[in-house]
C-alpha cells in the first residue's frame, strides 16, 4: 500500500507516532520526505535515542496508516541503528540516501526533499527545485447526488365482509273459489255422477322462496409503481483560494 500525500498532511498534523512491525513505539512523527522525480512519500523520520535526542529515518516502503500513527516495516532496534544524517536541510543528499538505502536493504533511489506540515516543499523561498514563478491554485465545488433509501411502500391484500340486501320478486299460489252457472255446455258434466254424495277436491298450492349463491369475479389489477418528484436543494460549502500579493519596489503589473 502506497501513502499518499493527502495522507501524510493528516499525519504530520495528527501528532501521531511511528510504530514498529511488532507494535512498539519508535518515536513521534518529525518530517516527511518526498521523491524529488515522483513527489511520492518515501521517507519519515522520528525521535530516537535518549529523550529523543537522535533524529533517524526510516523508509515509507510498505508502511501502513494506523488512526494518526505510521506503522513501518522495521524492527525499533532497526531504526535506532540507523546511520545519522547531519543537517539535511530539508533535503536528502544523493550520497546520505544511497547509505541508508543500503543499511536498510533496499534499492537506491533518487534524492528526496522534506514535506512539511503545511505541504510546502523545502524549507526555503526558493532553492533549485524551484522557479522564479509562484503557483496559484483554488478549491473549486463539485456538486453533485446520491441516491439513499428514503422509505419503502408495499400492496397487501385483506378480505372484508359487506353485508348486501337485494330485493328479488317471489310468487305464491292461493286457493280461490270460483262459480259458474249450469248451462247447455257443462249440463252434462253436472249431471255426471250420483244426483246427491259427499265428495272432496284437493287442490297443490305451490309458492318460490328466495334463494342466495356466490360467485368469485376479477374486478381490477392493482400494482405499485414510483414517480419522481424533482426539488432544489441548495448546498453550501468553504472552499481556499490562494492569493499572491506584492511586496517591496515591484513596477506595476504588466
């Protein structure tokens, strides 16, 4: 895992520690120093010795983040052994490098420059890792969206009893008398039979009763779907911009 500056800003202004692979506590964070050709963090150093009175460096080479520490790949005993480095000021040697390189094992590399805690590289107004001009850069917004679950919505389906009255017609029969005269067409009828007896007629009466069936009809298709509602929102948010004054007997700006 490669540290990244961004990284290394949060570090040196953390207050964090530089840890060895078994846990123990090396020192406290000093500098970082970054590759003059990459910019990439290659070494930091930290405060060894009695009361912290050496200063070694130790390679960023498969070191890790640990909340504000950096735990290195070396032992405590491996650092404090280090070969010491006279004022650096700010800026690693060829010749300073390449020692430490072979002390602890790794391939020479370029020469590096130290990053403060203000990300400014070197310690000097100019040096020759720099020209006679002055970069100027501003954060800018980026705004933009994400979608998050704001609630959720689901069909259940439940049975409810309505009771129903409905009217429907129903007929009855009723016995009724009826009389006729005897004349010349049903004489003979009335004549059929004993002149007196006693005899009976039964007449059927029949009558409807209402009767109730169900049946089970589709009658609508129901389903959940989504429309989207747009509104604005506004944000708002700090950004830095650096601003370049002059100073001292400059003619006006051309």
């Amino acid at each position: 895992m490669t540290i990244t500056t961004n990284e290394v800003q949060t570090l040196l202004q953390g207050g964090g520690n530089v840890v060895s692979t078994d846990g123990d506590k090396i020192g406290s964070i000093g500098q970082v120093y970054l590759d003059d050709q990459t910019s990439e963090p290659e070494w930091v150093t930290t405060k060894t010795g009695l009361f912290g009175t050496a200063e070694s460096f130790v390679p960023l080479a498969g070191a890790t983040i640990s909340g504000q520490d950096v735990v290195v790949a070396f032992g405590k005993d491996k650092v404090k052994d280090a070969p010491r480095v006279g004022d650096s000021d700010g800026h690693l040697t060829e010749e300073q490098e390449a020692e430490l390189y072979r002390y602890y094992g790794l391939d020479n590399g370029p020469a590096t420059r130290a990053y403060d805690e203000a990300g400014t590289v070197g310690h000097h107004t100019s040096g020759p890792t720099t020209d006679t001009a002055m970069t100027r850069s501003e954060e800018q917004l980026h705004v933009g969206t994400e979608r998050h679950e704001a609630g959720r919505a689901r069909l259940r389906k439940y049975v409810e009893t309505e009771h129903v009255t409905e009217t429907v017609p129903v007929r009855k029969e009723r016995a009724v008398i009826e009389r006729e005269p005897i004349t010349e067409a049903n004489v003979g009828a009335a004549k059929d039979g004993p002149a007196i007896s006693e005899e009976e007629h039964e007449v059927v009466l029949e009558e409807e009763h209402a009767v109730v069936g169900k049946t089970t009809t589709p009658v609508e298709r129901v389903r959940l779907g989504t429309t989207t509602e747009v509104e604005q929102q506004q944000v708002s948010e700090d950004v830095r911009k650096e601003q370049i004054t002059v100073e001292g007997d400059v003619d006006a700006q051309r």
